[in-house]
C-alpha cells in the first residue's frame, strides 16, 4: 500500500536535491554532472516505509555535502594557486633577528 504522505515527503526530497545541484555548482559542466545525479537519485522508486524514506534523507544530504566539499576544496586550491607565492620572502638578516 502506497503511503501518500512518504509519496509526498520523496517527491519535496527530490526536488529540494535538485534545486541544490543547480545552486552549489559554479559553472555549467558542474551543474550538468551534479543535476544527472540529483536525477539517477530521484530515479530511485518511492520508499515504501518512513524508516527508509529516513535514510534516503540521509543519502541526499550526503550527497548534497559532497557537493559543497568540491566547490570549497575548488576554492582553496584556487586561492592557494593565486596567492603563493605572493611575492618574494623578506630577506632575512641578523639585524632584524
């Protein structure tokens, strides 16, 4: 027996996912490969009981913190790309030691 509750709950699940693919990726490859998997997620069928839809939450969460651990790891390394070396040390004397 179908539950319309979980029915509902998957159907807001999914498109909350899909709405974070869109919004964490920074160009459109990214968004192209992180809404392709927003979709083999949603392809999923419905969970039939509450304890599964339960962990199917967990799933898309993790999913989505992957999502956001690429573009930080994107951003450090291009902040580090960009500021080292920034310029040449100071030279180091007795004088200011």
């Amino acid at each position: 027996m179908k539950d319309p509750f979980i029915e509902r709950e998957w159907a807001t699940l999914c498109d909350h996912l899909t709405e974070c693919a869109s919004a964490i990726a920074e160009n459109k490859t990214e968004q192209s490969d992180y809404l392709l998997q927003a979709r083999q997620f949603s392809d999923q069928t419905v969970p039939a009981v509450y304890r599964e839809l339960l962990n199917r939450t967990a799933a898309a969460a993790q999913l989505a913190i992957r999502w956001q651990n690429c573009e930080q790891e994107a951003m450090i390394d291009e902040t580090l790309d960009e500021s080292f070396p920034a310029s040449d040390p100071p030279a180091f004397s007795h004088a200011h030691a």
